[in-house]
C-alpha cells in the first residue's frame, strides 16, 4: 500500500539520459539536478515528514525495469519512479513504500559475491551496487544504483535507512501520523465505520443485532476495571455493574464474560478470561458469575479456545518460514518447494481455525443456547474465532461495512496486542494471529464467492495496513493506550512520537481518523475494487432476516453444561468455576478427561440422526467450509508477491498467465452456480464434500 492522499505527489519530472562529459561538468550538472531534485522531493512529504537521502537508481526484478530515485526518509523507504506522480493511479498492493517498521531485512551487494545484511547500528562495508529491501508483508524492493559518479549517493542513502531503521526501533512506534487530505474541513466526518468510543455506538449495534436481553454497562469507564477492554461492553440486563466488577475482578486481566454476538435463532456467543484459580469468590460472586455465562440460556457449551489451536509461538515461528519461503531468494528447490511450504504448517493453522470456527458455528446454529469462548488471554484466539463463527452464520458480517465493523468490535476495540503480535515493538510475543485470521477470511472468499460483498483487494489493502502507523487503530495494544494522549479518554490526539519532527503549530489531527477512512490513501476507483462483482444480492442481510423464524432452533436440554474438546461435547457436573470442584474455567484443558477426536462433523452429529431441519439440514446462512487438503490454499497475490514471476502469471497479459485466469473464472463460474434445491439437500450433508465437488 502506499502513503497519503490522492493529492499528494512527489512530481519528479522524468529525466533524460546525459551526454558523456568530464567529471567537473558531470558533478556540476549532478549538484544542480540535485537541488532542483530535493526541492520536489520536499514538497511532496507528509506534514513532519524529513528526507534523510536520496539516491538516483534503477528498479530490477522487474520487467521493464523501471528509473527512478530511492528516497529514504523519516517514516519510510520509498522508490519514486520518473514521470509518475501520487495522484496518478497505481496498482492497489503498490510496491513503492516500504514503513520503517515493516522493514524485515535490509541487505547491501556488490558485485556477484558481496551480500552484506545491514543490521540497526552495522557499518556499511563497502558502496553497494544494489540494495534488497525485504518487507515483512512479503514485498521485495531491489534498486541499483547508477553508476559514474553517484557511488557517495548510494553510500549516503543505504546509512540513512540503518540508521532510520534503528531510530524507529527505538521510539518502537508512531502515535500517528497526520494525513494532509483529512485537513480541516473532516474535522467533522463522521467516521465511515463506528469506532465504538461511545455508548451510542454499543447500543446502536445492540440494537442492530436485537440483543434485548443485554444492556451497554459503563463499568469500565474509565479503565479502572481492565484497560485492555473498551469502556463498554454488553452485559446481562438483570446483572448490577456492582456485581459486573466483582465477577471480572476474579478474571484473568479482569476480562470477565460478555456478550461477543446474538445469533437471530435467539444463542448468544461469549468470550472471557481464564479464571484465576488463587481467587476466593463469595456467594454473591458465584451467582453472577453463572448469571453471566447462562446468559438466560438453559444450555451453555463451554469452549477452550486454545484447544486443538497452535500456540503463539507455533503461529509466529510458521510466518517466519512461510516468509522465507516466499521471498525471490528462498534455498528451496523447486522440485521440493510444495514439501518445504508444508513444512511451514501455516496451512495447517489455517486448517485448524476454520475447522474449529465452523464446529462452533454449529453449536451456535443448531440449539437455543449460550456458548462461551475461553482463552486466558482473551485477545488472540478469542478474537479469531468469535469473528470467524459470525462471518459463518451472519450474512451482515460479510458485506463490506458489516466485515470492517467486525474488525473493528472483536479486535480493535477487544484489545488485540497489535503493536506485540505484529512485532513492532520488537517484543518476544510476536505472532501475526490478526494476519492468520485474514488468511482464513480469504479462504472463505475462495470457497464462497458469491457469499460476500468485499473482494481479495479489500483483504490485501487490510493486510498491509496492519503495519502502516497512519492512523491509532492497529498502532496500540488496548483501548487505553489509544486514548491516554488526551488524558479525558473522550478524544485521541495523534502526533508524533519524539525523536521526530513535531506537527507545524496550526496543524491539528481529526481524532476520528481510522484506518476505515480509505479515501485518504486509496482513489475511488481503487476502494471500487474492494467490492466483489460476483457478489449475490439474494444474500444480503434483510433477506436473511426475513426467512427467520419464531421457532427458528429448538431449546437445548434443561440446566445441561457442556464442555466442547476435540470436536466431542462432554457433560459437565457443574458451570461455575470455585477452588473445590474446578472445571474448564479453572484448569488447563490439558489436565481434563480427553475425548476422542469425532470422526464425524459437528454438524453430522448436531443434525445427522434425528434431524429437526426435515429435508434441509442446515439453516439459512450458515456455511460450513471445507478444510480438507486442497480445499485449503496458498494466497498467492499476497504472500508471493515478492516473486516477479508469479504475479505475471497472476495479472499479466502472457499465455501462461491467461491460462491461469481462465482457470480461475472458470471454478469461480462453477461455483456462482444456482444452489441445490431444499430437496437435494440430503445429498450434500459433508461440506468437506460440497467443496470437493466444486473444485
């Protein structure tokens, strides 16, 4: 992706080839074009933003190779190609910018046999020839340099990215950065996603989701209760914050339970902490505790999120390799480059999640009851799968406002520790859970197309805009964080962090500004590719709404707790979790009774034997995806687009590459197809074998 607003431009003119001359002719013609160069330069930056250095290049990897100038400033590395401006239009995953902090590695050659990999505080060696920008999105920027004169430039700019590289790392991040477009005159736009601030907002979609059993607590107010949860949050309607306060206080980092999703069949989907098992609650405490988890239900199904899930090291050490991987200079034989990409596992996490969201799908779909997700965190795991099961049961969360608003409840607002997974602050806890999800997210795209209303471009724009500080969504780890500046936590300011330039006096930030605000980076042609064409409006969210009926699920069995483990559910004796009879709140999972993995799906199981759906045995709009080998998939326009060779296949006009894109439209054609008739639908019980049968 790239920085700023349609108006903003570098507005380098293109430059023609010069006569062979004498060094003293050649350096002075160089000095002039240098200053006029800068000038340009300069007047296209962000408010605050400095260039370092510059150097005059030649972009390779790719086919033409392309002239330009690299530029190395206070917030980033970019490559300015002569005669293109800003506003004029670029592919949407542009190649152009590199953040200081999405950085990987950054690497200096010379000749064929001098690599030198530049670390924060290493000396150069030598002049380079070339320079190899890796981006930890997967991108690659190769420049060389011209030659004649202009090695000092080439020396100058590769230190200045070293040592910008190893000042942002010490900062660790920006507190954001001011878009000029935003200007004054959006001081007052409303932003174009409820960015859940305020109780309006909580009750505005408590009411969307016509959670009448709920209410938006002001118990967290002022962060007194847990400042990696919002100041609101749904509670029980008959629950006192009084009680709110004490129940969550005996929860990890006081996450206590509360309302994630009500399903329109009347279940509610919960997450929570784990439970500190040091703690002594009283009677009182108990009570509203189980209050809180039944959430009116007679039915609860307890879930460890972490169950059958890879850990976070797991999912951290699988991204590095699948990097490796994917980079233009990966030691993988091509012979054995499918072994080495199984080898990474990242596809079997990918496997993992959507197999565990979809079981939980259909424990939410399938009975009147309430379901809590429980991890003892409650801000990685959590987070994926409650987003998953509603992007499987909830149409309007597959429309292009309702996905955003999804991200914005269950991660943003939910406190995901983005600046930790993400490694921008250089913390050991790094593991790109929020970059897992969007993988899962895409492979739904992949499998339903026409199920949903935003398109792969959306997802790329949102996957390299997790590590852009252009904006305070993903550039905190909790709510708190995000409003500490204005010290009311009634308005965020965005400035810059010291160790740069401060804002010009008079040129004051929208607090409002979200990553939501694509008009600020992107042009209306390009956010016109965020949506889907093959999107079917018979899917949309009032037309779901409407098929619902009263008796749309059936209770689930009186006072029954469940634990789900292994794709099984096991009775449980008891649902609140106190020191002398602990259950799954209390205890590692690891130290339960085990059930045997089920070989059948859940849903078999739910609705396989004594069916209550009669001739069609899943609800209307629910999906259930396939996570059986190849229905699983390598998201090749994102991770392999380092790979010069492969996004000409995807994109480009030769025979190999319309091979590839008329083998894509036709499986999309083929699965755009009218769905089976209600009667058919005993046909199709395995989704697994649904999918199969598409491909």
């Amino acid at each position: 992706m790239w920085w700023g607003g349609r108006g903003q431009s570098f507005n380098i003119a293109p430059q023609k080839a010069e006569p062979d001359m004498g060094s003293v002719q050649r350096t002075g013609m160089l000095e002039s074009r240098s200053c006029q160069l800068g000038s340009h330069l300069a007047s296209g930056c962000l408010p605050g933003e400095q260039i370092l250095a510059w150097a005059p290049g030649v972009r390779k990897g790719l086919e033409p190779e392309l002239p330009g100038t690299l530029i190395c400033t206070n917030l980033r590395v970019t490559f300015q190609p002569c005669g293109w401006q800003r506003s004029q239009e670029t592919p949407l995953s542009s190649e152009y910018d590199f953040v200081l902090v999405n950085i990987g590695r950054l690497e200096a050659v010379s000749g064929l046999s001098r690599v030198q990999l530049l670390r924060p505080g290493s000396p150069l060696k030598f002049t380079p020839e070339e320079i190899l920008i890796h981006g930890r999105d997967f991108r690659l920027l190769r420049v060389a340099f011209e030659a004649g004169g202009l090695e000092p430039q080439a020396f100058q700019v590769t230190m200045a990215i070293v040592r910008a590289r190893a000042q942002s790392s010490q900062v660790q991040q920006y507190a954001g950065i001011s878009l000029s477009k935003a200007g004054q005159s959006s001081r007052s736009r409303k932003p174009p996603v409820p960015l859940l601030e305020t109780s309006e907002d909580w009750e505005t979609e408590q009411k969307k989701q016509g959670a009448g059993g709920w209410r938006v607590s002001p118990v967290n107010e002022r962060f007194d209760v847990a400042t990696s949860l919002p100041r609101y949050f749904w509670v029980p309607k008959r629950t006192l914050d009084s009680e709110v306060r004490r129940a969550f206080g005996h929860f990890h980092q006081g996450r206590g339970p509360r309302l994630s999703w009500h399903h329109p069949g009347g279940s509610d989907l919960l997450r929570c902490g784990g439970f500190y098992t040091a703690s002594d609650p009283n009677k009182e405490d108990i009570r509203a505790v189980e209050s809180m988890l039944q959430a009116g239900h007679s039915d609860v199904v307890l879930v460890e999120t972490v169950d059958e899930l890879p850990s976070l090291t797991d999912v951290q050490l699988a991204h590095l390799k699948l990097r490796a991987l994917c980079l233009p200079d990966s030691s993988a034989a091509e012979e054995k480059w499918l072994s080495a990409l199984e080898g990474t596992r990242w596809l079997d996490y990918v496997r993992s999640c959507l197999r565990k969201a979809s079981d939980i799908s259909v424990l939410v779909t399938s009975r009147v009851r309430s379901v809590v997700l429980q991890e003892r965190g409650d801000r990685d795991f959590n987070g994926l799968l409650s987003s998953l099961v509603q992007l499987l049961s909830a149409p309007e969360a597959r429309t292009l406002l309702g996905f955003q608003s999804l991200v914005q409840r269950e991660w943003v607002a939910a406190g995901h520790p983005f600046l930790t997974r993400l490694g921008v602050t250089g913390a050991s806890e790094e593991a790109p859970v929020f970059l897992l999800f969007l993988d899962c997210v895409w492979q739904l795209l992949q499998q339903f197309p026409a199920e949903f209303e935003f398109s792969e471009f959306f997802l790329l724009a949102l996957h390299d805009s997790a590590r852009v500080p252009d904006t305070l969504t993903f550039l905190r780890d909790t709510p708190w964080e995000r409003g500490k500046q204005s010290g009311q936590f009634n308005s965020y300011t965005q400035i810059y962090t010291a160790g740069y330039s401060q804002l010009p006096a008079g040129n004051s930030v929208n607090p409002q500004l979200s990553v939501w605000d694509w008009d600020l980076r992107y042009s209306s042609e390009q956010i016109l590719q965020f949506h889907n064409p093959g999107y079917d409006p018979e899917h949309c969210p009032d037309s779901w709404l409407s098929r619902q009926q009263p008796n749309f699920m059936v209770p689930g069995p009186p006072s029954s707790v469940w634990l789900f483990s292994r794709g099984a559910l096991t009775p449980l004796n008891q649902l609140c979790p106190w020191r002398d009879s602990p259950s799954l709140l209390a205890v590692s999972s690891r130290w339960l009774p085990r059930p045997a993995i089920s070989s059948e799906s859940l849903a078999d199981q739910e609705w396989g034997l004594p069916s209550h759906w009669g001739a069609c045995p899943l609800p209307p709009g629910l999906l259930l995806p396939g996570y059986l080998g190849p229905q699983i998939r390598l998201w090749r326009r994102c991770y392999l687009r380092g790979r010069p060779e492969v996004q000409k296949g995807l994109s480009a006009p030769t025979v190999s590459g319309l091979q590839d894109e008329l083998s894509h439209l036709q499986e999309l054609l083929r699965k755009w197809t009218p769905r089976i008739s209600p009667e058919d639908h005993s046909k199709k019980r395995d989704p697994n074998t649904i999918v199969s049968q598409s491909c």
